[in-house]
C-alpha cells in the first residue's frame, strides 16, 4: 500500500475505514465527481474562457455603448402575443 503524502489523506482513509465496500465506492464516486467537476474545472477556466471566446469571438462596433444601447432598443418590436396569456 501506498503511504499517504498529508494528513487530509490519511483522514480521507480513516473515515473509510469500517465502511462496506458498496459504502466506500459511493464515497469513491462522489470524490472523483468532486475532484473532476469542481476542482479540475477551477484549473482549467482560463482554457475553457479562451476556447468559448475563440468560438464567438470578440464584439466589434465603432458605436458608442449609448448607440448601441439605443439601437437594440429601437430595433425591438412589440408583439400582441403575450396579452393574450397575461
């Protein structure tokens, strides 16, 4: 058997200990989801924020914010459609 680098690992062990090992794979899951999800995706979000933004792209206007604001503003359409559910 390996020996553990911290006491956070060896904790990790202790608590296992005594669990069945159906127990002691559901912790086993639910620590990989953890490590995975969570964790790894906090060390890769400059990487996932660089591959969405090479997928849109970046917003290019020669208008001020105000223009645009304005121009989404006035490009909008009302519709009867929701009165009828209201």
């Amino acid at each position: 058997m390996q020996k553990t680098m911290t006491n956070y690992e060896q904790n990790v062990l202790n608590d296992m200990q005594g669990l069945s090992e159906r127990e002691q794979s559901t912790l086993a899951k639910i620590f990989h989801l953890i490590k995975q999800e969570i964790i790894a995706s906090r060390l890769n979000e400059k990487q996932i924020t660089e591959e969405f933004l090479s997928v849109c792209g970046t917003w290019e206007d020669e208008r001020s914010i105000d223009e645009q604001v304005s121009a989404i503003y006035s490009a909008r359409k009302s519709t009867m459609r929701t009165e009828k559910v209201l």
